[in-house]
C-alpha cells in the first residue's frame, strides 16, 4: 500500500510519500481501499501541531486524514462476508489514516453507499456535506431571503450556494480572489478583498466561514433581524461582533459548533442526509482531485486559497 507520513510538524513538505505493508482488519473492523480522501483546512492546522480547540496535537509519526471513500476488501473477525466488496465510506477520526491507499474502520461506523455514488464526492458528502446540513437547519432559508456567503468557493461554500438557490432564495457569493468567483452561480459575485466589496448589499443571511475583516464588513452589511451563522473563520480570527451589535437591529447570530457536538447521533444522521441530497442530485460538490502522492500540493492549494471546490486525493 501506498500512504503519507508525517514524522515532524511543519510545512507541507513535511507530508512524506511512502510504500508499507498491506493492512490487516482486526475484530469488528473491514479494510477499505481507498478511492478518495477528504482534505480539510484543519488537516493543515494537524499538521502544523497546533491545538485544536480542548483536543491536543496529535502523535507522530502519523498518517493524517479524517475520511475515505472506496470498496472493502477485507474483513475481520465477527464482520458479515456480505461487507467484501461493498461500496462504503466512513469517518476515521481526526488524524487516522485516511491519507492512504488502505484504510482498517470499524464496521459498525461504516455508511454503505447507492452503487455509482462516485467515490469523490461521497467523501465530501460525509463531512463537508454534514456540516453544510447543519449550518442550513440553523439558517432556515426562505425564498425571500438574499443569502451572502463568504467562503463561497469553499467546499462548503459550493453547497450552501446551491442550497440557497434550492430554497428560491436569491446569493451574493464572496471569495477572495476574482478567478475564483467565475465558476459559482450567484445573482451577485464580490471579491472581499477589494476595499468597501460590502457596500450597497443588503443581504438577509450571512453564512460566515471566513471571519476577520470580512465576516465583520458582512456582519455590517445585514439589515434590521438578519441572521448571522458562524461556521468557521478561515482568515485565521473570528468574525468580532458585540451585543449592541445585535441589539441595534435585532440581528440573530448562532454558531455551529454546539449544533455538531451536544445531540449524540447528529453526526451520522447529517452524514446519511447529505449522501441522500448527493443521490437526488440536488446538492454536487465541486471536487478539485490531486494524487495521493501530491498530498503537500494539496495542502498548499488549501492555504493560499488557489483551490475551488473541495480538495480530495486520490491513491
């Protein structure tokens, strides 16, 4: 098999292209091989070694990767001979594994997929595609509202997009960088890197996952009782907001990280849902594929913000 190490914490070339042994499932547990891992932002902050929220850097040596698509191959002892060959994905945890041809995963946490789901967009579904279920339950999105989204290039920008558009509501998509507004589809393209790009719009909703300077000119921008949902800042510093903020036009800010982490089951009930949405064709992720071996490249493409889409890799 092939995979990515990481033996120090550092820059991207720090991910190291290496052969190893094929793996062997234990108890309870079927080996995949992987046609598709995800790639995160916060891959780069684990490779990095900073902390994430209460959770401490991770161990080295190790083989970064959160999530993988592709077909079992292999089962251990106590798992049904009918899971060989089955197409499935599955979460594997912050920093276990999935940047490899192989991976071992407990059977009992696998999501067996539609046949010709296409591996690559069913591991965005699983995590991206979860987490943008859940910022749209807390958004509640209606066809009268104008919908801003400030990562729209993103992963999850894509689908919020898309999802906007589902509901008849009308997008102001925001990127940083022209080139990467081109392919969306929104009523109104801005890049929020040109000084005052939030004059004049009066979005309803704001979906926030950049943060800093942007999210707070979006934050400025809403008119009396918009909504505000937090769902990440990728500029490095949250979106500042106070609560005479909120208080002089009635605005409702909501963050999703409590959302994903006081229900027990969310998470696989949001995961089951988007890969229901990926079937029906009515949320497709734009995937922007790079070979295993090219993991650094990868991660780099995430970092300056060159990538559109969701970036996955490919053994």
């Amino acid at each position: 098999m092939q995979l990515i190490r990481q033996y120090e914490f550092g820059g991207p070339e720090t991910l190291k292209f290496e052969s190893a042994d094929d793996l062997t499932p234990g108890p309870g547990q079927v080996r995949i091989e992987v046609a598709a891992a995800g790639v995160h932002l916060v891959d780069t902050y684990i490779r990095r070694g900073e902390r994430m929220g209460t959770m401490p850097p991770a161990d080295l040596p190790m083989t970064p990767g959160r999530e993988v698509a592709g077909t079992v191959s292999a089962v251990g002892p106590g798992v049904a001979a009918d899971w060989t060959g089955a197409p499935v994905v599955v979460h594997l945890g912050q920093a276990n594994g999935g940047y490899a041809s192989q991976a071992v995963a407990p059977v009992a946490e696998l999501l067996r997929l539609q046949e010709g789901t296409p591996f690559d967009k069913a591991v965005v579904m699983l995590g991206t595609g979860r987490t943008t279920l859940a910022v749209l339950d807390l958004a509640e999105i209606g066809a009268e509202d104008v919908v801003l989204v400030t990562s729209a290039a993103g992963g999850m920008g894509v689908l919020l997009t898309q999802a906007a558009h589902n509901a008849s509501a009308s997008v102001i998509a925001a990127a940083g960088g022209a080139h990467r507004l081109e392919p969306l589809d929104a009523e109104v393209k801005v890049d929020y890197r040109e000084p005052g790009w939030a004059a004049g719009l009066e979005p309803t909703v704001v979906l926030d996952g950049v943060g800093g300077a942007a999210g707070r000119e979006a934050l400025e921008a809403l008119g009396v009782g918009g909504r505000f949902v937090v769902f990440g800042w990728s500029s490095g510093t949250p979106t500042e907001f106070t609560h005479r903020d909120i208080m002089a036009k009635g605005l409702r800010v909501t963050a999703l990280g409590p959302r994903l982490l006081h229900r027990p089951g969310i998470l696989r009930e949001l995961a089951k849902r988007a890969l229901g949405e990926l079937s029906e064709g009515r949320l497709v992720p734009v995937v922007q594929r790079f070979p295993l071996a090219e993991a650094a490249r990868a991660h780099t493409a995430i970092q300056t913000r060159a990538a559109v889409g969701k970036v996955v890799l490919v053994p």
